[in-house]
C-alpha cells in the first residue's frame, strides 16, 4: 500500500511554522493510521513499542512466536515458513529472519524452506555439509539447543543470516539499539571465519558495527565446541524511524587466514533492546521521514 507521505509527515513533523496541531489529536489519528496500516505489512514479526521494547531468543519453547513457532517449540532447523505453528515443530518464522548465500538460493523474508541448507536438523557432532543446524550437544540440549551455522564452499561463503524487526510507534524514533549474543565455536578445522554485525533500515545500504567483528582461531583446537564470550553492544546510531524496519545481519565469510574445512558457529542467547527518542521536529534527516 502506498500512503501519501503528507500522512507521515503529520504524525513526525512539525508541518510549518506557525502552524500548531493539538498533540493529543495527532497521536489519535497516528493510531488509527498504523492500524489501518497494519493490515496491509508482514504479520508474525518483531514488534517493538515503547511498552514492548525488548526481545530475547534463546531457540528453546519459550522462544517468542514472532521469531520461532505458534506455541513455542524448541529449535530443531527443521526450515524456515512464514508464522509456523506447533504442528511445524523446530521451525524459525520468515517473516523475521531471512537466510543468504546459500547454494540452495536465498530466504527471503516471508518465504519457505524446509529441506537443505536451510533445514539441516538437530545433531551434537561435527559437520560438514553446509547449511543451517541446531546444535544439541553439550552445553546445549535438545530442549535448550543452539543455532549452528557450517560454512561450506558454496554455503556462508560469504553469506548471511538478518533479522528483522519493526518500530511500530507511529510517531516516536528508536534511538539506539542494544543488541548482545553468545558466540561458541567448533574449532575443528584450519580456516578462519570472521563473523560480522552490519545493521541498516532498508535492507540494501548496511553499516558494519565493528564491536562484534570475531575471527575464529586458525589453528585447529579441537572437536568441542566451546565459547567464544558475549558480545554486547548499544549501537546508539542506529536511527529506525517510526513505521520503519530494522535490520540485523550476521555476515560470515573466511576471507581471513587459513585454508581448508571451515568451522562451525555457534549462536545463543540473542537479545535485543531498543530506546526510543522524542518525536522528530524538521529538518531532522533520519528520523522525519515518511515511510517508503
């Protein structure tokens, strides 16, 4: 649905000087506006507001339906569908993540994949093929399991993993946003990985966030998987205008050392917290926009 931006700018923006707007009858109107526009987006995401400004996904069956499944139900990478429910069991929800480089062709956001690389089952031992796993093993569990990425020639080589969430205050910015996750590594092979966290509001234009940058050890250590720590991170730049997506890409590639098999990555724990600011006033670049 295209909205005329005028609609926009009288929820964000002072429309000129001199001319005044009762603040309560702005936020009225803003509220019918993203309902009526509610029934027109993807449904089944992340939803922030100022009251719901925060997520956790720890792939277990209290991970939230906006991510996983409808009731939850642990992780097993059994596929990505958009708003799975139990009767899909271990799958994640399209509508918020989206799978790239991958020799089985991209996930796109709101798509399906429940077979190969997106879908390469639950296991504890180590891998070869590439693809996205639910890791089992210790520490883990197969109700508390962790996601497992194996780059492979053709697979994460480079690729990604984003997730996707939406500001759905019609009149507020969010400010900043604080992302933090665990990192295990199965270091069991002699290439070194990088792991990487780019951020953007429209999917194309990105901006890494050089705080999480992680190279898994080139020298092999061994068969387990072991943590590689926490990594947290306030990213106070990260403008996501109301009415706006956010992005959050995982980028991996072994463009770094070694050479050979690649290790396997490991990630858990993933939060993500978001501040909201005041309502924009002009000429604000970033958060007085309308929505595209």
């Amino acid at each position: 649905m295209n909205t005329p931006k005028s609609t926009f700018y009288m929820m964000h923006c002072t429309l000129w000087p001199g001319f005044k707007l009762n603040a309560k009858r702005i936020r009225a109107t803003a509220m019918v506006s993203l309902l009526f526009l509610a029934s027109s987006v993807t449904k089944g995401q992340i939803s922030f507001t100022p009251g719901s400004n925060t997520i956790s996904i720890d792939f277990s069956n209290t991970t939230p339906a906006s991510v996983g499944t409808n009731t939850g139900t642990a992780f097993t990478a059994a596929g990505f569908s958009p708003n799975p429910t139990n009767a899909q069991a271990g799958r994640l929800n399209s509508n918020a993540w989206s799978v790239r480089g991958i020799s089985d062709g991209t996930l796109n956001f709101g798509g399906t994949s429940t077979s190969g690389d997106a879908a390469r089952g639950s296991f504890a031992t180590s891998q070869s093929v590439g693809g996205v796993y639910a890791y089992v093993g210790t520490p883990a569990t197969t109700t508390n399991p962790m996601m497992m990425i194996q780059p492979a020639a053709d697979d994460f080589t480079p690729g990604s993993l984003v997730l996707r969430f939406r500001n759905d205050d019609p009149v507020l910015p969010i400010t900043a946003v604080q992302l933090t996750y665990d990192v295990w590594v199965r270091n069991d092979a002699g290439r070194s990985q990088t792991i990487r966290i780019n951020r953007s509001i429209d999917d194309v234009n990105y901006t890494n966030e050089p705080a999480f940058d992680y190279n898994t050890p080139e020298a092999i250590s061994g068969s387990t998987v072991v943590s590689a720590g926490t990594f947290s991170q306030n990213m106070t730049d990260f403008d996501v205008p109301a009415t706006y997506f956010g992005y959050i890409q995982w980028a991996i590639d072994d463009d770094t050392t070694g050479s050979g098999n690649r290790d396997e990555i490991v990630l858990d724990n993933i939060q993500i917290t978001v501040t909201y600011g005041p309502p924009c006033t002009p000429p604000d670049p970033c958060r007085c926009r309308s929505r595209r």
